[in-house]
C-alpha cells in the first residue's frame, strides 16, 4: 500500500460568463428609464415594472441607434407610452406634464455623465441647508405624514409650511444651477 497525498489544489471556479448585450442595455439604461418614469407620475413599483417592460420590448424589436442619444430617446418615448397604457388600464389619470419641456429638461440632466453631475451638485446643496430646512424637506418629500401634521409637529401653520416648502426647494433649485455653472 503507497501512501499518496491527497491533492489539495482546489479546482478553479468556473469563469462567469461575459455580460449579454440586453444585460449591458439595462445596466448602462436602468437607473436613467426608472428616473424617467418618476418624473412622469409613476409610483416606486411601477416604475420598476415599466422600465423591465421597456427593456423586454427593446430587446425583441430591431432597434439601430443611428445617433449617440437616439437609444436614450427611444427609451423614454416607449416608457412613455407604456406608462400611458398602464394608466389607462387603471383608469388613472396621468399628470398633465409639457413633454416637450420635460424632454429639453431630461436632457439637460443627463448631459454626458447621465445626471450625475446634478445628483453630486443637490448633494452638496443639501448639505448647506440649515437643518430645520432638511428636516422639512425630508418629511415632506420622503415621508407618509401629512402636510398638516408635519406643520403641527413643527408649530407651523399649513400655508407657513408651504411657503417655507417653496422657499427651501427654490433655494436649492438656485444653489444646483450655480454649482453646475462652475
């Protein structure tokens, strides 16, 4: 009987597949198209919904981006239409928006960095807020509570509240657009 060592080298794992090209789509186009739909009126979930939609429609229609943003256009235009075919099915009324302005407004978001320039220069206006004005706008935008339990819990009143609401979004609107002039 030989005594023979057992092997200890470990088999390699197996390489992970390169990335498809309808995985490398919805990486590159993803966090853009669920913006988009945000924007339009589409809740959280719903917005994850249409934008997988649109991915499943692009990857089974022959699309050719003839231009640099004319994949990004075609997103946005059939995210669109799909979120107004949802709403209709919901018998939910979208909210009335000027496409064409919120189209020359996307686009100035996302430049060529895909908005992140924007995202870097809210995040830096923020941090300027003085804290009661955070706090406010926190509530406000990402919370479930009421207007007028927010402004109870402050000891402000409603219209107080909503003019202080204007104020502080006009003051970071302001604070972005000069950060981004830079």
């Amino acid at each position: 009987m030989t005594d023979v060592a057992p092997d200890t080298t470990s088999p390699e794992p197996p390489a992970r597949p390169a990335p498809s090209f309808g995985e490398e789509l919805i990486r590159a186009h993803q966090a853009a198209l669920w913006r988009w739909l945000r924007v339009l009126g589409a809740r959280a979930e719903e917005a994850e919904d249409l934008a997988q939609e649109t991915f499943v429609v692009l990857l089974r229609t022959p699309f050719v981006a003839e231009a640099d943003g004319a994949l990004r256009a075609w997103l946005r235009t059939t995210a669109r239409n799909l979120f107004l075919a949802h709403c209709r099915r919901q018998r939910r009324t979208p909210i009335a928006l000027d496409a064409e302005a919120v189209e020359r407004a996307f686009a100035a978001y996302e430049r060529d960095d895909d908005g992140a320039g924007y995202r870097e220069a809210l995040a830096r206006c923020l941090e300027t807020l003085p804290p009661r004005q955070h706090e406010l706008l926190e509530a406000a935008l990402h919370g479930e509570e009421p207007l007028a339990a927010i402004a109870g819990r402050l000891a402000l009143g409603v219209e107080a509240l909503r003019s202080l609401l204007r104020r502080s979004k006009q003051a970071l609107r302001d604070c972005v657009q000069r950060r981004l002039q830079r």
